[in-house]
C-alpha cells in the first residue's frame, strides 16, 4: 500500500533540493491532499497543453511543490508516472487576452536526480517560460514591448512613468535598486515621472549598469512610433504626449 506520508516526504524534498540547484533565488511550499482549494486554484493556473495536462485530465492534482522566483515566476512539481513532473504556473490576475498567441512553456518530465534535473529545467523549461512571461506581461499593458534575457526594453508611458518587463533576475534587481518599483502581479517594473530631473538620471545610469551585465537597453515611446535602440548611457529623449493559463483559454 501506498504511504501517503513517504510520498509526500518524498517530493517535498525533490523540490526543495531542485529549487536550490536551480538558477537564481527560489523558495519551496508544499501542497497537500488536504489543501483542496490551493490544488484546485494551482491546477488553473498550470501552463500547460503537454504531458503536464494529459496527466491531469486522468487524474486531479493530489499533491504539488510550489518553487517561487522573486520576479512573480513560479513552477509546479508532481509527482509522474515515472519519476516527477515540472511545469510553470501562469501568473495571477490577467486576462485571457493577455495568452493569446502565446506559446505554452510545456512542462517536461525529471528523473528521480534533482541535480541533473535541475540542469535539465535551467536549460530547457526556464527559457521557455521567461519568454513566455515577457509576452504576456507585454500584451498586459499594451504599448511596452517584451523584454529579453539580453535586452531590456524601457517604454515611456502616457503618464510620464517608464515600464519595462524584464525576464532576467540580474536586471530585475538592478533596476529595483536604482528606483524601479515592481507591480506584484504582472511583474511589470516602472519608474515614476513625477521627479524629472531624478528619473533622467535613472536613466543614465541604469545603461551602463546593465551593460556590465551583459544585458543592452532599449528606449521607446509608448505609441511604438519611436523603434527602440540600444541606448546604455543615451540622454533620455523628450517624452510624447501620449490567465486563465493558456490551455484553459480558448
């Protein structure tokens, strides 16, 4: 028979050790049997049309592990046929529309190694997942175009604020610690307008400091009129005046 409790010991702390292995900062929470409404709102959110889904078409979700980024990104371990499972979870509080032409970052099967499993999910889920997060969190708010590991593209907003959807931890913290703030739910990090003078001097400085990184910078207007350039240290130009996961959406 079945121990629940060895079970549940078991893929706890697979996740645990995976979310160690795993580039960047990421924490653990489990979900048990018992946490019925937690499992049924997770299996919702689950970014997945691949094997991810086909096993929960059989079968409900018993029990998962929540791995959690700083930036908003999540993934979901369970238990599999043979071994685990890993998919990301789509962010909360967008709408359908934000999905749409989007391709899911399906999910993919771990060996009983977390470690090599863990290279496993760095080089082939991650990616496929942060860019898939850029898109939607760019189909969020309109006008700002998405993000890339390598690339950050900053949009002026009608308001005066700048928003940018950056998918790489590095660029994330450097543009929190020079004044960016990030929107919880959507990820999407913006600087305020309301101090010119201070926001131009964010923008000087946040290029180099992101080159260093390895990481280019873009600049444009909100109405996508201006094409975005590479701008690492450019004086910033006068401004215009201006989930449902997706397999659950059709």
């Amino acid at each position: 028979m079945h121990d629940h409790h060895d079970t549940s010991e078991r893929l706890a702390s697979y996740a645990d050790v995976l979310a160690g292995e795993l580039p960047g900062a990421w924490t653990t929470a489990y979900h048990s049997p018992e946490n019925k409404d937690d499992l049924v709102e997770l299996t919702d959110r689950i970014w997945d049309l691949d094997i991810v889904a086909e096993q929960l078409a059989e079968q409900r979700l018993q029990q998962a592990a929540v791995l959690s980024r700083p930036d908003g990104a999540q993934l979901v371990v369970l238990d599999g046929h043979d071994g685990f499972l890993i998919a990301a979870i789509g962010p909360r509080a967008l709408p359908d529309e934000a999905y749409r032409g989007v391709r899911d970052p399906n999910g993919v099967a771990l060996t009983d190694d977390p470690f090599q499993s863990a290279e496993y999910v760095a080089a082939d889920l991650l990616p496929r997942y942060d860019t898939a997060l850029a898109q939607v969190r760019h189909n969020t708010i309109g006008g700002t175009q998405p993000s890339q590991l390598e690339r950050v593209v900053l949009t002026w907003q009608p308001d005066g604020s700048i928003a940018t959807a950056p998918v790489s931890p590095a660029a994330a913290h450097l543009l929190v610690a020079n004044g960016f703030v990030q929107d919880p739910q959507t990820g999407i990090h913006h600087l305020s307008g309301d101090d010119t003078t201070a926001q131009a001097n964010t923008l000087r400085k946040i290029g180099p400091l992101l080159e260093a990184h390895g990481i280019g910078t873009g600049l444009q207007h909100y109405s996508g009129r201006t094409t975005p350039t590479v701008t690492p240290a450019a004086t910033p130009p006068t401004m215009a005046a201006g989930r449902t996961p997706a397999h659950r959406a059709r």
